[in-house]
C-alpha cells in the first residue's frame, strides 16, 4: 500500500512543474551579474574589516519588486538596495549604500526568473513570436 502511495506522490512531482526560484542563477543575472560581484567583495572588505577592527559589521540585501507593465502582469521590476556597513580599527564605521534595477519574469507559481518562461503566471503557455509579427492567423479565416 506504501509503495503505491510512494509511486503516485513520486509521478505528481513529475508532473507538477518547479515553482521555486533559483536564487543564486538570478542574482548571477540580474544586471548582468554586478549585484552577485557587489555582494561578493562586501563580503570579503566587510570580513578583512571585522577581522581587523575586532567589531560587528553588516551586509543588508534589500529587494522590492513591483510591477513593471499594465498590460503584462509577468513582467516586474525588481530594486536590489544593498547597505554596506565596515567597522573601522579606532573607531566608527564605513556606510556604502547601493541600488541597482532589473527587469525579471514571474512564471508559474510565482517562480522569477530573468528569461521569460514558457508558462506563465497563470500557467499558460507562451508564444514564441519572432520579431515583426504582430498578428498571428489560424486557417484561412
């Protein structure tokens, strides 16, 4: 009974598409990327600072996400606001703030990604249309 209860969860994971965004890839495109290198050397001068300075020091990530377009509701801009905060050695610290945007795509479950995806928020599929097209015509209607 187990192993038929097993097996039909196993195909209902098949069958139900991954909903979840995958962060890191996201935040490697994003801006091309500049968002995953800015974090990346704040952590390194924030660590060489605290090793230095023997004191707390933080990285805060920030992401707002609102609607890009009335007509498209997949589309969304996405704010990536990081806060930078170096102790200094005597004392005080060093306060960098950033802000970057973005354009992202919300597909089904409300997984976002920087490629639109094939299905979208409502779990419809896409149309690939090339460039230049801008009606499409079924049969000889």
């Amino acid at each position: 009974m187990t192993e038929a209860i097993e097996e039909v969860q196993e195909t209902s994971k098949q069958a139900t598409p991954d909903r979840t965004t995958d962060f890191p890839t996201l935040m490697q495109q994003l801006d091309a990327g500049v968002i995953a290198n800015v974090l990346g050397l704040a952590l390194s001068n924030v660590a060489l600072a605290v090793a230095n300075s023997n004191k707390k020091g933080t990285i805060t990530l920030k992401l707002d996400i609102k609607p890009n377009s009335t007509t498209d509701n997949s589309i969304v801009d996405v704010i990536s606001s990081i806060k930078v905060t170096e102790p200094k050695v005597n004392h005080g610290s060093k306060v960098e703030d950033f802000q970057y945007g973005s354009v992202a795509f919300v597909g089904y479950g409300g997984k976002l990604s920087y490629d639109r995806p094939k299905l979208d928020v409502n779990h419809q599929r896409q149309l690939d249309i090339p460039a230049g097209i801008n009606q499409l015509k079924v049969g000889n209607y």
